[in-house]
C-alpha cells in the first residue's frame, strides 16, 4: 500500500499520462484540466483502499476513464437539458446546434483538419470501443493493460477494437474516398 505522504510523487509521475488520456476522450483542453484534477482528487480520497492487486498505473487508468466517461454522461444531459430549453425559448422556431471544433495540441498543423475528422469519428464510438480503442491505439497500452482496465476478457479487448475499426472504417470511408486518394 502507498503512503500518502508519496501523493506528490505520484502526481508528479502520473499526471501527464492521465491529462493526456482525458484530451483523448474530452476533446477539450479545460474540460480535460477538469477532469484531471478530479481524478486526482479522487485518487487523494481513495489511495487507502488500493490493494496493490493490479499495478497502480491500471489503477490510475480505471479511474481517469470512468472519470472522462462521467463527464461525458454529464455533459451530454446538459445539451440535451440546454436543447430543449431552445426548442421552448426560440421565438421563430429555429434549432441551430454548432458541432464544437477540436484540435489536439500535440497534431502538426498540416493534420489539424484530418485529427479533427478521427477524433470526431472515435467520439461516435458506443463507450466501451472507445474506452478500449483510445487505450489500445492512442495510449498505446497491451491488451492484457486494457483488460485490466477495463475489467474485460482479453477476447472482449480484441471484440471491441475490432468492431471499434469496422465502425471507424464506415464512419470514415467517404471521407477518404474522397480527400485521400
């Protein structure tokens, strides 16, 4: 069991990996601040309770995720709340929902236009091929990390990411039909 007396250490050594994996899910800079710092927050609250049984980076792992997931839910019941307050405010009848522009600080800027067109396609992932698709190919983690993880079988691991590429390839196919070749 880790001392709190190391929380320092152990932000020190896991805060970029967890502000960077929730970028990958929140698609916004603040938000991932945010998120980052409850993760932490959460993590202070309950080092007491983590056993060791899985490494702590897996720990870690597990509660950023559910942490951007949560998020997500949350943010989503707000633009559907916001939603249908327009619907009952708008004086003509009009709906105008702008789709909001992501651009990962890490993308040169000559791929600022396709990484913006992936990230948008992984975000319409059901959560569970997201959750392991942005694991497997952008945290570059093993399977057996993800199973972890994600307490999955290692054949759900290599289920999701396989249907998360048959959708990325349908949700991206015209796009590259018609940009790439």
């Amino acid at each position: 069991m880790l001392e709190i007396s190391n929380f320092g250490e152990l932000y020190e050594k896991h805060n970029n990996m967890v502000y960077n994996l929730c970028l990958k899910y929140l698609q916004n800079i603040e938000d991932a601040e945010d998120v980052t710092q409850e993760v932490f927050i959460s993590i202070h609250k309950s080092l007491h309770q983590f056993k060791g049984e899985s490494k702590l980076s897996t720990w870690i792992y597990r509660i950023a995720v559910t942490k951007s997931l949560e998020f997500i839910r949350m943010k989503n019941r707000k633009k559907r709340f916001a939603f249908f307050q327009t619907i009952f405010a708008n004086e003509n009848g009009e709906i105008k929902i702008e789709a909001s522009h992501f651009h990962h600080p890490g993308v040169a800027l000559e791929n600022k236009e396709r990484a913006a067109i992936i990230f948008k396609a992984i975000d319409k992932l059901p959560e569970n091929q997201k959750t392991a698709f942005i694991l497997s190919k952008l945290e570059e983690l093993s399977y057996a990390e993800i199973s972890e993880i994600m307490k999955v079988s290692l054949s759900s691991v290599e289920s999701l990411l396989f249907r998360a590429k048959q959708n990325l390839q349908k949700l991206l196919g015209d796009y590259y039909d018609k940009n790439e070749k």
